[in-house]
C-alpha cells in the first residue's frame, strides 16, 4: 500500500504534466494565430492553364502548367493541384505557393505521385489546380 506521502507526490506529478500539455497547446495555438496574421491570404485573380500531363512511370506524372497573374504587382498566390476523375481520386490536392510578378507568366512544374498505377491513363483533364 502506498504511504500518505507518495499519493500527493504522484498527484502533483500528474497536475504538472497537465499544465504542461495544456501550455504546449496554448503555445502552439497562439504560434498558428500569429503565424496566420503575418501571411495574409492573396486575392490576385490567376489564369491557370494545364499545358501537359507527361508519364514518367505507372506511379507518377508531371503536370506543367502556366500561371497568368491579373494585378498590377507582386503576389504570393496559394494553388491547388490535385488529380482526380469524377468519384475516383488519383493523387489528393497538394499546396503550392508562387510568387507572381505582374505582367509575367509563371510556368510550373508538379511532380504526383498517384494512388493507383495510372499514369498512362491521365489527360489534362483530370488534373484539377486552382491559384487565388
């Protein structure tokens, strides 16, 4: 049987982890508040066109693509690229960011790797990707 003094000790062992997780949350919850308050969302307007779909095996593609920026200056812009035909999934969204300079397209290039051994199988069309 533990003694008098052990029970208390193990009690204020486990309040001192509890403190310590919860300040670990609270920390890592005000370091995402700030660290979204710092990178402002862009709301350039791009013009996104998927220029080709290359295999490079049963596994992987290459997208390439061109991104057309529509504000008269600088602009980090977010984008999705994802691949995907209507109820089947080949390769889950992934973010991207680019830095868009006005008047100047932005070709670039995406390396996915699919869920499915598919690659010869997908066109331009099933690869989705959107920048705002």
């Amino acid at each position: 049987m533990p003694s008098a003094e052990a029970q208390p000790r193990g009690l204020k062992i486990a309040f001192f982890a509890l403190a310590l997780i919860v300040g670990v949350v609270v920390v890592l919850l005000a370091f995402n508040i700030a660290r979204h308050a710092l990178n402002h969302v862009s709301t350039t307007k791009v013009t996104v066109t998927v220029d080709n779909v290359a295999v490079i095996d049963a596994n992987h593609v290459v997208i390439t693509a061109t991104l057309h920026g529509q504000s008269s200056q600088p602009a980090a812009v977010s984008c999705l690229v994802g691949v995907a035909r209507p109820a089947m999934p080949l390769a889950f969204p992934i973010h991207l960011t680019e830095n868009m300079v006005p008047g100047v397209d932005r070709q670039i290039t995406v390396t996915r790797a699919l869920l499915k051994p598919v690659a010869s199988t997908v066109r331009i069309s099933d690869v989705a990707l959107t920048c705002t």
